[in-house]
C-alpha cells in the first residue's frame, strides 16, 4: 500500500513537471493578454503584429537603460521590456533584443555614445538626499545595414508607434515619394511638416509649372490664391489622370488678421475641387469651441496682452468615426476655415465625397462683410454661434473616365494647414495629416496605431441650464445626505435604547 501511494505521488509529480516544461514552451511564442485598458495600450496592436509579420531577416534591438531609475522612469524600462516581449512573441523568432546597463561599463557607455544614445541628467533621492544621476534611457533598432535610433524613452505614450515605425523604416525597400507642390512664385514654409513625412517617406519640392515625375505618389497643394498658369493647370490634371492622389489645403477667403483685411479669392482651383465633389462656400466658419488670440487691453495706466476666444479658430473634435482615416482621432485645429457644401454637390455616378470633420453645434459663417475683430463688443457675431456644425474637410474619390484610373482627394478648408506659420506647427493636426498621406499611399498599417495612445480627454459642453442644475446638486445633495445619515442614527439610537430599556424593566 506504501509503495502504490509512493508510485502515485511519483507519478503525479512527473506529469504535472511535464505539464509545467510543456507550457513554458508554449506559452514563449503563444500566449493570452487581458488588457482592460480603453485603448489597449498594454497590448500589441494588430498594425504592430502585422508590421512584425513582414520581417524576414533577424532584427537586433539594443536597449540601453540604466537600472533602478526613480519614479516613472523605472516603469518605463518595464514597460518596455513587456512590450518588446510581445514584438519577439510575434515575430516568428525574427526579433532578439537585449538590455544593457552603459553606467556599469565605460565600453558599454562608448558604445551607446557611438550609437547616438547620449546620457541625460534626472534627479534622484538616494540615502535621504537629492542626487544628480547619468542616466540612458534609449535603443538601436538593427536591421541588415539598416539603422534606426530612439535617443531618448521618457515616456510610454506613443511608445508602440515609435518603434513600429522605425521597424517599417529599416524593413522596407523602397520608399513611396511625397512632393509638396509649388503653385506660384510665393516662399511658403513648410519645414515642420517636412520633417514629419520623412520619418515616412522620401520629400520632394516641386514645381507644377514642371511636369510631375513619373515615381512622385502623392502631392501637397497649400492655398492658392491666384488662378493657376496653363502649365500648373495641365500637369496637375495629368497627375490626377493617372491615378495620382492629392491632399489639397484650401479656403476660400484670403485672410490677412494683422490688416484686419479678408477677401474671397477667385481661381480656378476651385474648378478642379468641383470635378471631385468639393464645393468651397465663399465664407468664413466659426465655431464657439475655438482657440484664443492675444489682444492688447488697457489694465489702468498699464496695456496688456489678454487672451480671447477666437471663433475664427475652430478646435475639430467631430470626426466621422466610420471613416479609419479618422477614427479615434481626438482634436484638429483650423484657422479661417471655409465651409464644403456637400448639398450643393450634383449627383454622379463616377464621384464619391465623404465628409471627415466638422464644427460643433454652436457654429455660424461670416460673408459679404467680413468683421475680424476679436473682441465680442466689436463684434457680435461671435456670440450669435447657434448654427447646426458645419463640414471642413472631407475625402472624395473619382474614376477618370478616359483612363478608367481611380484616385482620391482630400481637402482640408483652412489654407495655412501645411504651413509653419500656421497648422504646420500644431502637434494635434501632425496625426491627421500622417493619417491622410498614409491613406492616399494605400498604406492603412500605422493609421489606428497613431491616434491609439491619444491622451488629450477635452470636457464635454454642457448647456448653461445643465450648469446650473449641477450647481444646485452639488450645493444640495451633499446637505441632504448629512440630514439623512443623521435621522438614520437618531432613529437607529433611539430604537437601540427602548430595547435596553425594556430588557432592564
């Protein structure tokens, strides 16, 4: 009989070992993740996965991270070590990575230096006293003779996008080509703008009076003014034609705020826009959830710079979340925008217009005369914002009905969107517009990855009634609770001391 329990014990242990090393190499390529985050930010997406799919060859990851680091830096190094984890999980054993600790070896340190990995200072509390520590928090992606570098990880919004993208940069062959186009003789910058799309793509500057190269995928047009020349006209046609997808900022209202001075532009552009759809209102939109303008004001004996709303800068926050191109999108900003009539678009069979962004609720146009004080004493039309929301960028698509070539169109009613001196140098536009060159190069994989770690969580409006019955609720509701806890415990004591009372008679 011992020996059978001896026999059984030795048994039962040998299958549950086996069960243990058995699901220990599994679950090294197979595992399951409940991440009950809203946006699954603790889970590789599936344009991450599918990114990790196409590679072919094994990539190296040298993460250079200093150990026992403070607060949310330590976080960070385990954050990404999960996250890295699941790129090996997926990558069909294609992906190693390894962390090393640069501050507990010179040679380790030079080499994170050579890398382009440079120590950073943060402030440490060691033994009751506040430090300066060097630190590296950093990583070099290897691929074949490809290189990509993270300098620097501070935080872990954003994270997964970042290194997908330097994954799909070093995997990829050939870069697709952006141009941003040229239309006349004016000295428009568009640097920000630039930069972002060559972490993408390769950038092209060029001249539509020349004929668009044959390798250029997508062109950039930023507010015309004036009617197009005949070369501009025809090798912009012929782009189309071929397939060729355009991303168009426009308006149709030249603004100049300094001058106090707007007028409608009359070009032929807006010739072109109506072959795809787009019918550009000659207005201007403004919407009460806007952005502000410094406006001097006389405080006493002393001028100042005050802040004001400004309708004329509307923030977008109404996306049409049907469309992935902006779905999970969370805000945009836009100065002198005009309003798409899609009502006023003619029925056709070879033409499909499908709005992306509008204005909110509370939103009006200006025409005719056109008032740009910002000031609501100088201007009452800034409190007169009680129109339903208005259209401001949409896409289209239309056959070419001699070569049967399908190609897109996005617009986008704010003229400055591109420019450095206007939506160019607003980080809240840079995803909607890597979002737009992504879709018109026919490459979906980094657009719901983007706005995926979006932190940006505005208040909703609330009607001022709802205001004021949440004021009283909160003024109310407290009181009444304290009343009803204390009757409570009357009721409750006085219950409590006739049972003492009677149990002593």
């Amino acid at each position: 009989m011992k020996m059978d329990i001896k026999k059984s014990v030795v048994i039962s242990a040998s299958i549950i070992m086996v069960a243990l090393v058995l699901v220990n190499i599994i679950s090294r390529n197979w595992f399951i993740r409940f991440d009950l985050t809203e946006n699954k930010m603790y889970s590789l997406s599936e344009s991450s996965r599918s990114v990790v799919n196409k590679i072919d060859d094994l990539l190296t990851m040298k993460v250079y991270f200093s150990n026992n680091l403070p607060g949310k830096y330590g976080n960070n190094r385990r954050y990404l070590q999960d996250i890295l984890e699941e790129y090996v999980a997926y990558s069909n054993s294609n992906i190693r990575f390894e962390f090393y600790q640069p501050e507990s070896d010179e040679e380790l340190g030079k080499e994170a230096q050579k890398s382009g990995i440079q120590p950073v200072q943060v402030q440490v509390i060691e033994k009751d006293r506040l430090e300066v520590k060097k630190v590296y928090m950093g990583m070099v992606i290897l691929y074949e003779d490809q290189r990509e570098i993270i300098p620097l990880i501070q935080t872990t919004t954003g994270l997964e996008y970042e290194i997908t993208t330097k994954i799909k940069k070093v995997v990829e062959k050939d870069k697709k080509i952006v141009a941003i186009a040229k239309t006349d003789s004016r000295d428009l910058s568009t640097q920000n703008v630039e930069t972002l799309l060559r972490q993408r793509y390769q950038v092209r500057n060029i001249n539509l009076a020349n004929k668009v190269p044959d390798d250029v995928d997508v062109i950039l047009v930023s507010g015309v003014e004036d009617s197009l020349s005949e070369d501009v006209r025809k090798n912009l046609k012929q782009f189309v034609s071929r397939g060729g997808n355009v991303f168009i900022s426009q308006n149709r209202v030249k603004v100049e705020l300094q001058k106090q001075q707007a007028d409608v532009i009359n070009s032929d552009i807006f010739d072109l826009l109506k072959k795809y759809g787009f019918y550009l209102a000659d207005n201007l939109v403004l919407d009460r959830t806007c952005g502000h303008v410094s406006v001097q004001q006389n405080m006493g004996f002393i001028r100042m710079n005050v802040p004001m709303e400004y309708p004329f800068i509307p923030i977008i926050r109404s996306f049409n979340q049907d469309e992935p191109l902006v779905n999970g999108l969370e805000q945009c900003q836009l100065i002198f925008a005009s309003e798409i009539q899609l009502d006023s678009i003619p029925d056709s069979s070879n033409v499909t217009i499908i709005p992306l962004m509008t204005t909110s609720d509370h939103s009006s146009t200006m025409s005719g005369y056109f008032n740009l004080n910002p000031d609501p004493k100088m201007n009452p039309s800034l409190t007169r914002l009680n129109q339903p929301r208005k259209t401001v960028a949409a896409r289209s698509e239309i056959m070419d009905e001699e070569t049967g070539l399908i190609s897109q169109m996005i617009l986008v009613s704010d003229s400055r969107f591109l420019l450095d001196s206007g939506g160019g140098a607003m980080a809240e536009n840079h995803i909607f517009l890597m979002n737009a060159v992504d879709f018109l190069m026919g490459d979906r994989e980094l657009i719901a990855l983007r706005s995926r770690e979006i932190t940006n969580r505005p208040l909703k409006e609330i009607t001022d009634s709802a205001k004021k019955r949440w004021k009283w609720a909160n003024i109310i509701l407290p009181s009444l609770l304290i009343i009803s806890f204390g009757i409570f415990r009357m009721k409750r004591q006085s219950k409590r001391s006739k049972m003492l009372e009677e149990m002593y008679d």
